[in-house]
C-alpha cells in the first residue's frame, strides 16, 4: 500500500504494466496480517495519491505458502483495491 502512496505512476497518458512479485500479505500501520488473513480486515481504500486508473496490475506469488482459504482471501481483497483504484488486476497464485 505505501508504495502505491509514496510513487507516481501514470497510465492515463501511456499504457503501463505494473509487475509486483509478493505473497500479498500486507503487513504495516495500515493493515493487522493476520486480520486479513482471516478476512476480519479489509485493505483500506486507495489514497488520493494512488494514481493507477487504467494500468494493469499483474500480482505473481500471491499466497505463496499460505492455505488455499487464505490465497483466495488475499485474492479479493487485492482485487477490490486495485478495482477502486481504477485498475485492471490479475493474481497469480503460487
């Protein structure tokens, strides 16, 4: 989430690819990791810094590790965020 917040990325102006290569757990003063994992949290909304409408999101490693309740939780939560934000999303579980 902070990378999103911190960085400016542009894609209404030229098309772009977003490659993150991660198990998807978020964990920070934003998110409680074992609270999402059992779907007792969800990420919160993208900031008004987050600008990613139009990028396609690609997430590679998502629940690496993880049970499969887990993985598709992650799934859809991550999937809500970058929808939100305005972008297309797709998950590769590991």
């Amino acid at each position: 989430l902070a990378w999103f917040n911190r960085n400016s990325v542009d894609c209404s102006k030229d098309q772009h690819t977003i490659l993150i290569i991660t198990d998807g757990i978020e964990a920070s003063e934003y998110v409680n990791p074992n609270h999402l994992l059992s779907g007792k949290q969800a990420l919160p909304a993208p900031s008004e810094f987050v600008n990613i409408r139009g990028c396609e999101v690609f997430m590679f490693g998502v629940g690496a590790g993880r049970l499969d309740q887990e993985t598709s939780l992650l799934r859809k939560a991550w999937g809500q965020y970058f929808q939100q934000a305005g972008a297309s999303f797709l998950a590769v579980p590991l």
